[in-house]
C-alpha cells in the first residue's frame, strides 16, 4: 500500500515538473474531455488513500475519534492554502485560490474517513459512493444558462465555482477542484475503503481485488457515452475508470510483492509512499521557486528548462521529461533528508 502511495506521488511530481509547456500528451492533462496518464495520478492517490484509512481503522482497537479526523483534514487544508499563497503571495482575497490538491484531500479525507469510522463494513461505503455518483451524474445534467455542466465553465458546476467558491479559480469560470466534482472524489476514497474491506473478508483476496478492478473499469467505460471521461469535472466515469486502475495496480503489487518486496526499488517506492506528504510539499516549493520572474520578464522555469532543452540537444518532449526526472530527483533527495532527520509531516 505505501509503495502505491509511493507510485501515486511520484507520478504527480513528475507531471508537475515538466519543464515544457507543451509536453507528451500523456503526461500532460487532457484539455476537457478525455484521459492521460496524468490524469490519473490524483485519484489513485485518493484510492489509496481509502485503502489506508480502512487498514488504520481495522488495526486501531477503537473507532478512530471523529475529531481526529477534522483535524487532520484541518490540517491539509491549512497546509494547501499556504503553499497556494507561497506560490501567488497576495493580500487581496479576490486572488487566493482557495481550492488546491490538498485542499481538496482534506475535505475528501474528513468526508470519507468520518463515514468509515462510523460504519465498519463494506456495504455503507459501497452504498455511499454509489449514491455521490449518481447524484453528481444527475447534477451535471442540470442545465444553467442554456448549456448543462459537461460544457467548460457552464451548467450548475460553472455557477457553483463561480458564485460559491471564494477567490479565484484556477481556469476561467471553473476549478478542477471545485465544489461538484467534490461528491465523485469522496466516492474514490470510498470505492477504496470498500475493495479494501472485501478484501479483508474474501477468502480469495486476490480475485476479489481482481474483479473489484475489472468491474469498475467496465462500468466506467459503459457509462462514457452519457458521461465522458473528464479530470476537471471528476465525472463518475472518471471516478470508476481509476478507481479500477487503482484496484488493478493494488491487486498486482499484492500479487508481486513477496517477490519484490525486498529490492531496492521496491523499498524505496514504499519509502516515499510513507513521505507523500512531506514530497509534496517539497515538491510545491520548487514550484514556488520556479514561478518567480527574472528582470527580462520570463520566469526562471521557462528560462531553466531552455538552457536545460539546449545542454542535452534532444526533442522538446524527451528534454521536458528529463527536467521533471532531473527536478523530481532533487525533491526526492531533499525530502529523503528531512526523513533522516525526522523533519516529516505528518498531518
């Protein structure tokens, strides 16, 4: 499960790193509709984070406390709003970005952890999820302004961030991590704290973890003729089709594991599963850094990676890839030292 974690982080630095703004298609977010690789590395982080709630709640001899819960979340929150003032300092409110990725992980994680707490079974979770998707699904039909919400920016998921989100958006009329496609991110934790738990009380664990996978990705391809496959909106197919690539990935790491466990690879994907936080974290202020301008008026990003681009002589795509490697490399370096020392977060 850490090296999952470990998986999952490490695919977000790499897609948050690329030096060119005009990356591999895969590692670069689809536009509107559609679906890369990087669009799948935030909910399999939120997959697993199901999974790991279930597994701390299974091992802890007492429900864990509901305000524990809240102020973890509290926590993630706070530490996702000062990172995104780190990154754009402002005093003017109309120009925080409220919403963000760890924003996004607490309330997710305070919403799903609280629920399974109070229920130990499979069956709440599964009924939980299964009720946020529909009712995301029949939300997004809701026409606002004569164009309903898998347009960009319109229907009741554009008037939601535009009128209720406070601050700005991160795209024009909208937030990837806005108000409505929060009901479809509880669900993917959800959906992991259910396999989890079936799994736990399958005796053919690995099977039920196999067809868990199977059928969600079967069941979010079915449903992308009515709803698309879209990251920005995290419709409900979206949130099937990687919760079912999580499945699968879990699945076949509990399957490979007591023969790969031990490699150094192994132990240092689990190594930094165990410091997403702090990696993150990490991560988001080299960004911070990056962001800054320099007196000719580009940014020290853009004028890194051209130097970088021109040194190795390669295509654009492959010197992008590079820089986040190279880049990633050195946050991983940083974040292994703060481990040494004890210097992690841990919300």
């Amino acid at each position: 499960m850490d090296a999952l974690r470990g998986l999952a982080i490490l695919g977000m630095v790499l897609v948050n790193l690329q030096g060119s703004s005009h990356p591999y298609a895969l590692l670069d977010h689809a536009e509107w509709h559609g679906f890369t690789v990087a669009d799948l590395v935030f909910p399999l982080f939120l997959f697993t984070a199901g999974l790991s709630v279930a597994l701390v709640q299974e091992r802890a001899q007492q429900p864990v406390s509901l305000r524990r819960i809240v102020r973890r979340g509290i926590v993630l929150i706070a530490i996702g709003l000062a990172i995104g003032w780190v990154i754009q300092p402002t005093l003017d409110p109309a120009h925080i970005r409220v919403a963000g990725v760890l924003q996004r992980i607490g309330l997710v994680y305070m919403v799903g952890a609280a629920l399974a707490s109070r229920w130990r079974g499979a069956g709440t979770p599964a009924v939980a999820a299964a009720f946020l998707l529909a009712v995301h699904a029949v939300l997004l039909a809701i026409p606002l302004g004569g164009a309903d919400s898998l347009t960009m920016a319109g229907g009741l998921n554009g008037w939601l961030d535009q009128h209720l989100l406070p601050g700005k958006t991160y795209r024009a009329g909208y937030d990837p991590e806005g108000i409505l496609s929060t009901l479809s991110a509880i669900a993917s934790m959800m959906l992991g704290v259910t396999l989890y738990r079936l799994a736990q009380r399958s005796a053919a664990p690995t099977r039920t973890i196999a067809l868990g996978a199977v059928l969600l990705i079967a069941t979010g391809l079915a449903a992308t003729p009515w709803l698309p496959l879209n990251k920005n909106l995290w419709t409900p197919s979206f949130a099937l089709l990687t919760a079912g690539i999580g499945a699968a990935l879990w699945g076949g790491l509990r399957l490979l594991w007591p023969r790969i466990g031990a490699a150094r690879l192994a132990v240092s994907l689990a190594r930094i599963g165990t410091v997403a936080l702090t990696l993150y974290v990490v991560h988001m202020l080299m960004i911070a850094v990056l962001v800054r301008h320099l007196p000719d008026g580009t940014t020290l990003w853009h004028a890194s990676f051209a130097l970088f681009h021109r040194a190795i002589a390669l295509p654009e795509g492959v010197a992008s890839v590079a820089y986040a490697l190279l880049l990633g490399g050195l946050a991983i370096a940083l974040t292994d030292a703060l481990r040494r020392r004890g210097w992690v977060l841990r919300a």
